[in-house]
C-alpha cells in the first residue's frame, strides 16, 4: 500500500484539499495572534487609565 496519495484527479483534490485547510489554519492563528495582541493593548490602556 503507498501512502502517497498522489495519484490522478483524487490526488490532485486531496493535495488542493489540505493546502487550503493548512491556509485557513494559518490565516485563523495570525487572526487570532493580532486581535490578542490589539486586546492586551486595549487591556494595559483601560488599566493605567483607572489608576490616574
């Protein structure tokens, strides 16, 4: 059994399959990375306000 599934029109639709679903993944984590990062900002802002 080859584990390979590169093999004709499948195969071709198996590979496009996973490399849009590694895109996504990645794409959600930058998302996710930015938004923490803008909040942790807002978060640290809102703190110092409240002790002046």
């Amino acid at each position: 059994m080859n584990l390979s599934p590169a093999f004709g029109i499948l195969g071709i639709l198996y590979a496009v399959f996973v490399i849009a679903v590694s895109v996504l993944a990645v794409y959600a984590l930058v998302l996710a990375i930015i938004f923490l990062r803008l909040r942790i900002a807002e978060l640290k802002r809102a703190a110092r306000a409240e002790d002046s």
